[in-house]
C-alpha cells in the first residue's frame, strides 16, 4: 500500500502534468498562429545594388534583356535603378519571361521615375517552373531628344557572402549585344515549403515524449523510486528560496554604492550604442539599414552573455565559505548568476523596445518570439558558464584568459558591422558561432518583423543543449573535488 508521502507526490505530479501538457499546447499553438504564414511560403531575395556603371543611352526600340537564375517557383517583383540626369518623356516596359512565355508585364512612364531611385514591377507572385531561368525584358519607347536615359548596372556579382568578377557572363545584352555585367537589380521571389508540415510531427513528437515521460514519472511515484523529473521537482522546491536570495543578492551588490543603481542597466547599452554609432556612422560611415537598433540588439545580447559566464566564472570560488560549510547542490551557484544576468537582460531590453519605436520601426505578432533567443541564450551561458566556473577552481588563471577570449568573441559577433564583410570561404564556419545565431533571430524579429526560419530554430536549441550538456557533465565531474581547492 503506497504511503502518504507517496500518495501526495503523485497527486502532485498528476497536476502538473496536466499543467504542463495544456502550457505545451498553448505554446506550440502560438507559435504555430505567429509563423505559418512565413513558413508557409519562403520568401527569397536576390539583390545587388552596386551602381557604378551606365548602360549606353537606351534610344527609343531598346531592349536590354537580363537572365537571372530562379530561387522560387512564384515571382513576386523586381526592382531597377534608372539613371535620369534630366526630364525624360516616354515609357519603360518590364517583361518577365519564363522560358518564351510571357508571365507578366509592367510599364512605367519615364517622367515619374527618379534618378538612383529605385523602381520596382510587381508581377503579383505569377507562377514559374522550377527549372531554367527568368529572363526580363525592358522596352524602351521614348521621344528622341538629348535627353538622357539609361539603367545602372555593375560589373561584380556581389551577394553578401560571395563575390564573382563578371568577366564573360552574357545573361545581359543590350540591343542583342551582350554585355560583360548584370543590371542593378534586387529581384523576389515565393518558394512554398513543408515546414508547416514538419512543424505539427515535431510538435506531436514532442508532445508524446512529454506524456512518457510523465506517466513514467507517475509509475516511480507509485513505487516509491526516484527519477530525473522527481528529483529536479524536489530540489527546486526546497532550494527555491536559497535561489531566490542568491539572485538577489548579486543583483543587488552589483548596484551597492552606486548613486543611479538599477538606472545603469538602461544607460550603459545605450551609453554603448552611442559610442558605436559615432564611430561607425561618421567616422567609418556605416549604410546598414535601421543601424541604431542593428547595434543595440547586438550590445544588449552580447553584453548578457558576457556579464553572465564571467559571474559564473567565479561563483564557486566566491562562495568557497557557503560550500565548505553546508551542504548545498553546487550547481544552484552558476545558475544563480545566469538568473540575476537574466534580469538585467530583461530591464536593458525596455530602452532597446524604446529605439525600436523611436527609430520607426513597428511590432508585428513576431515580437511574441522574442523570449526564445533570450531562453537559449541563458541556456548556453550557463552551459559555457559551469565549464568556466570548474576550471577557475582548478586553475586561477582562467578569469584572465577569459577577458581576452571574450574580446575576441565580441569581435567574432555581428555586433557593430555587416555580415556581408565575411569572406565566402568562413562563412559556414562564422555561422557555427552560438551568439551570432541568437542576435539574428532577434534582429529578423525586431527589424524584420519576420519570424527567422525553421532552420534558425534548430541552430538556436542545439547551440543552447549541446553546451548545457556538456558543462553538467564537466561540472558534475568534478565538483566532488572543489572543497580540496577552495
């Protein structure tokens, strides 16, 4: 016959797991309501507006005909770059051929564009085949004068990760004389994708797990024994207060006989940001779009992860008269300090909130997102932070070492400068960086009001549990032996 205690841990745990189970729904239901309209359909940009060069003067009966390869089966629109020193009357057709048939045609009078700006054909996402190449027709029709008109076009194939000099291409002619380049163009396309699909089997997959594990957890109650899910619970619930103190307590000694206090999780990425953009937007005259909140989702994350493993770094040997004395599960330490790093996170995101609606930008329902990034963030500190915090009881130096690897992981961060500056060759291995995985997905929710794809997700978690992982299996290793360095 089960005991009291028995009894009352399995009602216990039968609660929760209805809880948890109606939290889980509610959760991949949200998500489900914010993404399924990116994930339904792909959006693909192709863009390159380099415009250092002028077609010849395109007369009136021009064709200039560019081929660009497809990235979608839907063609949404395309944008070109007209040069105009002075009034021109006439107009510019814009075909868009899929093979020899006509898809879709734009036309435009010559006298409402303007120079340098761009103009953009919308084809109302007409639908291509898979295969071959778009080709776009522009028909020059205008009154023959010294008037000037023309397109822009560059002479190197510049994508943001890869660079190709546009030596014997000929997907441009002009008058059915080809041309070494390509015009100035950014063109979209629509590619409908089953991640919607994969998105319920992982939902449902995750959701079974969950039931498993649960009616296995309710088993050991019944039984009497113990499992992960069992002792966690326990644990949580009888250091929940200790935690709570610890929290408090580094939060409030980082502030102690400081007059603006708290004040400085607002100021200091701000304060930050400023000194960057001054730098980067006058002296070396950064163009990266919305620059201000660019800079400042990248200071304000980076700064979390920073602040976070150098506090854990040294939690362990701070608190060597706490563990020497009582007994206390050692990993409560680090985690902690993740903890009271997780709330100023928190407070500086308010002023970021704040640039964000001064600069012009709005929140859309892809704001709703924004705790993942921070979660697998926290995640990964403290994975990144119990390894740091075992080594620095073992070798002292380690804090020193870690002030110059942090350095240099700020550098390896697209904080203050572009992705599109990394040369072709790295760029797969730039992007096995954990923290630039969490500043894009924030940046895609923020700037883009878009919700990154389902591939961004994936790269977020694993860089979140793989070090988790592996820093409980260093820590757990080891902390036996800490009282012997303490």
């Amino acid at each position: 016959m089960a005991s009291d205690k028995e009894t009352t841990r399995e009602g216990t745990m039968k609660r929760y797991t209805f809880r948890g189970l109606g939290v889980l729904v509610i959760l991949f239901a949200l998500i489900y309501w914010i993404v399924a309209q990116s994930w339904a359909v792909v959006t693909t940009t192709e863009s390159n507006t380099d415009m250092q060069y002028v077609l010849p003067n395109l007369t009136s009966g021009t064709v200039v005909e560019q081929r660009l390869s497809k990235n979608g089966t839907q063609l949404a629109e395309l944008t070109l770059y007209p040069s105009i020193p002075q009034a021109v009357q006439g107009t510019m057709t814009v075909q868009a051929l899929d093979g020899d048939a006509v898809v879709g045609a734009v036309s435009f009078s010559l006298d409402t564009l303007k120079n340098m700006e761009g103009v953009t054909a919308s084809f109302n996402n007409a639908s291509v085949s898979s295969s071959g190449d778009l080709t776009f027709r522009i028909v020059v029709e205008r009154e023959e004068n010294d008037s000037f008109f023309s397109l822009y076009y560059w002479k190197t194939i510049d994508t943001g990760r890869y660079q190709v000099e546009a030596s014997g291409l000929d997907q441009l002619t002009v008058g059915g004389e080809a041309v070494e380049g390509r015009l100035s163009y950014a063109l979209s396309m629509l590619r409908p994708t089953n991640a919607l699909r994969n998105y319920l089997i992982v939902a449902g997959i995750i959701i079974a797990a969950y039931l498993a594990l649960m009616v296995w957890t309710l088993r050991c109650c019944k039984t009497g024994k113990n499992n992960v899910v069992i002792v966690l619970y326990e644990e949580v619930k009888r250091y929940r207060y200790l935690i709570e103190r610890l929290v408090s307590r580094d939060f409030n000694t980082k502030y102690r006989q400081s007059i603006l206090g708290v004040l400085w999780s607002f100021l200091n990425p701000l304060l930050t940001m400023l000194v960057y953009y001054i730098v980067f937007s006058t002296v070396f005259k950064s163009n990266i779009p919305n620059f201000p909140v660019y800079l400042l989702t990248g200071i304000v994350m980076f700064n979390f992860f920073s602040e976070a493993t150098s506090m854990c770094l040294e939690s362990i040997t701070c608190n060597a008269s706490l563990i020497t004395k009582v007994y206390v599960p050692k990993y409560i330490y680090p985690l902690s300090r993740v903890m009271s790093s997780l709330v100023n996170l928190v407070i500086s995101l308010i002023p970021l909130l704040i640039v964000t609606l001064i600069t012009g930008l709005r929140f859309t329902k892809s704001l709703l997102l924004l705790p993942i990034p921070i979660l697998c963030e926290a995640t990964f500190a403290l994975g990144v932070g119990m390894i740091l915090a075992t080594s620095n009881v073992f070798f002292r130096d380690t804090k020193f070492l870690w002030s110059v690897l942090i350095m240099m992981w700020n550098f390896l961060t697209p904080v203050f400068y572009p992705e599109s500056i990394i040369p072709a060759k790295l760029i797969t291995l730039y992007h096995m960086n954990p923290l630039y995985q969490f500043v894009y997905f924030l940046r895609c929710v923020l700037i883009d009001n878009v919700t990154p794809q389902p591939i961004t997700y994936l790269y977020c978690i694993l860089s979140a549990i793989i070090p988790l992982l592996l820093g409980l299996y260093v820590f757990r290793k080891h902390q036996n032996r800490f009282v012997l360095y303490l």
